[in-house]
C-alpha cells in the first residue's frame, strides 16, 4: 500500500519570503500522480499543484512550484513570495495511475498534513 | 467557492440520534466521494460513487450509509454514531475516476457526536 508521509506538522514564513514544504511517499509504482492541496481556515480544501510521474520537469503555479525526485520519492513543495493568504494546512497526496492498470480507480492517498503560518 | 456544496456545515447529535449529511456539486461531475478529516490524522476516504455506483466502501462501518440518487446529490446517513465518529467530514467530485482528474472538494461538515 502507498504511504505519503509529511515530516513537518508546522512550517511558518515571513511575508514576501520562500518557504519549502516536504513530501516523502512510499511505493511500488512507476506511474502515478503527486498532488498538494491547500486547506484554509475556511475548510475548503483546493488543488495548488500537481505532478505527473512520468514527467522529469518539475511542476510550476504562479508562485508555487515542486521540487519531484522520483529515485528518492520525494515532492516538495516551494512557495514563493509568500503572501498571508497562503496561511493554511497544506496536503500532499498521492494517486496511482488507473489508466496503467493499477488499482480500480486510483485511490487518492494523503499525508497528515503541514500547518503554514505567514507573519507579516 | 468550488461547486460543491455541503449541509449542514456544523452538526451536533446523540449517539441514539439519525442525521444525514447532504453535498451537491454544479460541475457536472460524474463522480463523488466521501472523506473523513479526524484530527491528527490523514484523511481517511469513505466512499466513492461513479455514475450513481458505489465503486469503493473503504472499510467502513455500517453506520455510516451512503446514498447517491443522482450524479449530482450524495448523502451521509448516520445512525448510532459513536464519539470517535466527531470529526469534519467532506465531499468532493471530479469528472471521472481516471487517476489524472481533480478532485474538487466542498467546505465540509463538522460533526460532534457526543
């Protein structure tokens, strides 16, 4: 079974400055999906940013962008110029790649979670 | 604002009570899941509908009883809870199950079960 694994329950960031969230994951796969989530105070969980394995170019937002070593099954996540409204539980999350054959569906797989405090 | 929708958003009941949780999502959406945010934990996936079909109950006690009339409306039914049941429970939806689609995710409802 997949694991994803958020190693830091906390991060906190200085306005306008670079923060960098971290995600390891466990699997047998070779083809599957990296996803982090934003969840706000508000509650409303939101897609940030994903990335497809078979892809080597690291995934790029606006201001957000991973850091996907796949030999290390390592995600991380990098905010750039962080702003207050980046305050929020951020999620990584892992999903196989059904159409390779893999499980029925692809089972969204998510790690515990890293709280981001931005100080103005 | 996403397209999904949940209520009630706060929910307090007995474990002798029976409630149910209601999501909605206006994205034309084929598929809806069921997750459970306990604290400290991973969210937990519940249930998956795909065309009205429940393709996945993840281990899921009877308590809980899905329903999904249309491809639009998923409920929640509980009955007998117990108070490790209290956490914020959300729905989400995506076009399809293929492994690439987003998944689109509603406010949430917080249930206390005391």
């Amino acid at each position: 079974a997949q694991t994803v694994t958020q190693s830091q329950p906390e991060m906190s960031v200085q306005e306008a400055e670079t923060v960098t969230l971290s995600c390891t994951y466990d699997t047998s796969e070779s083809d599957y999906y990296l996803f982090w989530y934003k969840q706000p105070p508000s509650r409303q969980m939101i897609l940030v940013i994903r990335q497809e394995a078979y892809k080597q170019q690291n995934a790029t937002e606006n201001r957000f962008s991973v850091n996907f070593q796949k030999a290390a099954k390592s995600f991380s996540l990098k905010i750039s110029d962080s702003q207050l409204g980046d305050a929020a539980m951020y999620f990584c999350a892992y999903r196989s790649d059904n159409n390779a054959g893999g499980t029925s569906y692809g089972k969204l797989t998510f790690g515990q979670g890293t709280i981001l405090t931005v100080h103005p | 604002e996403t397209g999904v929708t949940q209520t009630p958003r706060h929910l307090v009941m007995g474990m002798t009570n029976k409630k149910s949780l209601k999501c909605e999502q206006h994205l034309g959406h084929n598929a809806m899941y069921w997750y459970k945010q306990s604290a400290k934990k991973p969210l937990e996936l519940m249930f998956v509908y795909s065309l009205e079909e429940r393709v996945e109950n993840n281990s899921v006690p009877s308590r809980f009883s899905p329903e999904c009339p249309n491809s639009s409306h998923l409920f929640l039914h509980l009955h007998t809870l117990q108070p490790e049941d209290s956490a914020l429970y959300l729905c989400a939806s995506s076009q399809g199950l293929h492994s690439q689609e987003t998944q689109y995710f509603g406010p949430g409802t917080r249930l206390l079960v005391l």
